[in-house]
C-alpha cells in the first residue's frame, strides 16, 4: 500500500480484497480513500474502527506552528502503536459557546480548519459538539465519559497549559492521573517560539490586526487564509473594471482593514488552481456601508465563481481603507494596487 492514512488505510484493504490489483489501483476510489479524514461529532455511539486513537487535544484555531508540534507528537505514537491519528476538538468553540455576544476571534472556520487537518494526514476528526451536556462534566467524568469510555482512546497529547471539565476545573497533571487509573497515557507538549516569541493564536491575531501577516505566517506556518463559499455583491467592481469575488468575514477575526495583496487558491469547479490577486478587507467607506467582508480581483482571470469555495491567503497589507474624491481617484489608486501586490507576488 502506497502513503495513505491509518485509517484510510484499513477502508483500502477491505475494498482491495474484491478487487484485483490493476483494477484497485485504476479505480478513483484509491486516491480518494488515501485522502480522506473521518470526521466524528458525538462520543457516545462511535464506530469499533474509530476507537483507540492517538490524538492531539486543543481548539486548533488556526493550526499554527503550536499545534502542528502537538499533532506531530500524537503522530509519533499513533505510528509507534499502529493507531489512528486523531485531532480532538470542539465545535462550536467554548469561547464562543460561553460569550456568544463576544466580538469574533476565530482565524479560521470549523471547515477550513477541518481543510487544513486533513492536508496533515489526519485520519479522525473528533469534532464534538460543545453543549450544556458535555460542558457540565467535571474533570474526572470528561476523562471516564468522554475519553476512555466513549472514544476509548490510547494516547493524548495536550499542551502545557491545557485544562479541561466544567470551570476549566481539570489541570495537566489530573489528565495524567485520570490516564493512569483508565488505561490511557498523556504526553505534555512543550510551548513552541517562532519569530519573536511563543507562537499562539493570540499574537497571530494581534499581528493581523496590526496589518502584519507576514509575521502571522511565521508563527502560522502558513500564509493566513480566509476560505469560503464566493457570494453575491453589489457588482460595483465589475462596473469599475475590477471584477471581484467577494467572501463573508462572520465570526472571522478581523485583519487590519485595507488592501492586500493575496495568493488565491479555486477550491472547486471548473476554474480550480492558484492564482495571484488584490484584495479589500473592509467596509468600502466610499459607498457608505459598515458590514465587513473581503473582495478579490484576481489578476488575468475571467470566469463566473458564485458558488464557489475560495481560499484567500493575505501576504502583504498594501495600504488602509480610504474614501476617495470620486470614481476615477478610486480607480486609477485601485491601478497602483494591483501593480504592487504584482511586483509582491512576483518575488515569492
């Protein structure tokens, strides 16, 4: 068997067996299968295949350098066991669940972060859903109930200031106790620096909001992407001779409002590939509305995207939001943009 996941892998051989090898490895199944990633939202009736995993434990906003050293750790165990690698989330985040009027703060959507986990070889997503059920268990009744019960799991890895249970009650060193006496182990994940300093989704936000993704990337390890589904505008680009896709920002931190220059990635459909482009984050002062989102132009593309799932990845903050004297001000700024965020791009 070639590459693939644990858990794909176990999908791959029962279908082999009722095929000869020629027609397994012809069928579009076999790339499809090495792909994929489980996704599991309830603990309490989980498949025998979807039990003993080795999973890394967190919120994973953002999927940043941080938690890629604690998932690279479960890794390590889930190869040395012959386990599945698993993530062990949350959804909504608890955040969000216990202050839903709080401004947004997410760097990512569950779909994008399930995008992201899967393209690191993760084999089961335990996404759970975060209730008045499963936030009303205390430490000790979270790891009988949830971890050793239910989704009967071998191996966790946490980060050093993990707490879990209700009130945040449960520390490191109660799971590691909890591990001993219900046949599960707990590694502890050492703090991870990157750039200037200990990489988390708290200085990423802050160096967004200060118009530096850039240093977001550092701590990232990737360029900070927004994704989504491309909805409907008011087409006001297209009049202008910018043609833009335009994606929702609800629940999204906000990165500093101006123009970027951005990498684009088609998710689906028939235009699905990578482009350069320019974008707008903000609230286009110059036709007087206040709603957020990010409009694209992708550079030397023509085609019909409503619909479509898009990933915009911010490189570099180009300049602030500005109100114009008129149309053609606007215009001949929106020309300087796009020859900038051009010559950027280029040099990648």
């Amino acid at each position: 068997m070639v590459g693939g996941s644990w858990w794909a892998r176990q999908r791959c051989l029962r279908q082999v067996a009722n095929l000869t090898s020629a027609q397994w490895l012809a069928s579009d199944r076999f790339e499809r299968y090495l792909t994929s990633m489980k996704v599991i939202r309830d603990y309490i009736y989980v498949d025998p295949e979807d039990r003993g995993a080795s999973v890394a434990v967190g919120n994973f906003d953002g999927v940043h350098l941080g938690h890629q050293s604690v998932i690279d750790l479960a890794r390590q165990t889930a190869e040395a066991i012959s386990a599945p690698l698993g993530i062990l989330t949350f959804e909504p985040h608890p955040r969000s669940y216990f202050a839903p009027q709080s401004a947004s703060f997410r760097l990512m959507s569950a779909e994008a972060r399930a995008t992201r986990l899967a393209k690191l070889d993760v084999d089961l997503l335990y996404e759970l859903n975060f209730n008045t059920s499963l936030s009303s268990l205390k430490p000790c009744e979270f790891a009988q109930n949830v971890i050793a019960d239910g989704l009967g799991l071998r191996h966790l890895v946490v980060g050093a200031d993990f707490c879990f249970g209700k009130g945040r009650a449960g520390t490191v060193e109660d799971l590691q106790h909890f591990g001993a006496e219900m046949g599960f182990r707990v590694t502890v994940a050492p703090l991870i620096e990157a750039g200037e300093g200990q990489v988390s989704s708290t200085s990423i936000r802050s160096a967004l909001a200060e118009g530096r993704p850039r240093d977001a990337a550092i701590q990232l390890g990737h360029w900070h992407q927004i994704e989504g589904i491309v909805i409907g505008g008011e087409q006001r680009g297209r009049k202008l001779g910018y043609p833009t896709a335009n994606l929702s920002l609800e629940g999204l931190h906000l990165s500093k409002l101006g123009v970027y220059a951005v990498l684009v990635d088609i998710l689906d459909g028939p235009f699905q590939g990578s482009y350069h482009g320019a974008a707008a984050l903000g609230v286009r002062p110059m036709f007087g509305e206040n709603t957020p989102n990010l409009e694209t132009f992708i550079f030397d593309f023509s085609g019909d995207l409503y619909g479509s799932n898009l990933s915009v990845a911010l490189v570099d903050f180009l300049r602030p939001e500005l109100k114009f004297d008129g149309l053609e001000a606007l215009i001949e700024q929106m020309q300087r943009d796009c020859d900038q965020a051009r010559k950027i791009l280029a040099a990648l």
